[in-house]
C-alpha cells in the first residue's frame, strides 16, 4: 500500500476519552487494533467524526505517536488533518 493510492476498507474510529475529557491514547490504540484484526485495512482518524476539532495539536500528535509507538505501522492510520483555527492548521509533529 502506498501514501497515495491506499486500497481496502478503512474504517472511520472515534477518540475516546477519559472521565476527565482526556484523550485515552490505550483505549484509542486499542480500539483501532481490534478494527484492524477485525479485517480492516486502516483507520481513518482524527477528524472523520469531527471530535479531533476539540483536541489540541499537541493531543492529536500524541495520540499518533501512541499509535505508531504501539508497533501499528503508520501506513494503516489516515489521520485527518481538517482543523478549525488556522494558526492551528501550519502546525506539524516531528517525525
């Protein structure tokens, strides 16, 4: 599968949250794992239910960087990119 031409089901996966509004980056992984196990080719995340808008940069980059930390390889995650204030929208996490 390439950057550009991905193929397969990719299913749309909300963010869980902790009882605090947290991001909850083991259920998160874990949620997409199973999705994945479960036949799914990828994940599209972070914005294909609208809830990533809530998140700021720093959280949404962390819970990439939970994914790929978990041994998910990044080419099975389509992380949204939509965002809703534009100073928001230059800002990129390190690879």
């Amino acid at each position: 599968m390439t950057a550009l031409h991905r193929r397969g089901v990719f299913s749309a996966a909300l963010t869980p949250v902790t009882e605090a509004l947290a991001p909850d980056h083991a259920l998160f992984v874990a949620h997409r794992r199973r999705l994945l196990e479960e036949g799914c080719d990828g994940i599209a995340s972070l914005s294909t239910t609208g809830e990533a808008n809530s998140l700021s940069s720093d959280e949404r980059g962390a819970l990439l960087e939970s994914f790929v930390g978990a041994g998910i390889a990044p080419d099975r995650l389509w992380p949204g990119a939509g965002v809703a204030a534009r100073n928001r929208a230059s800002r990129r996490w390190p690879r």
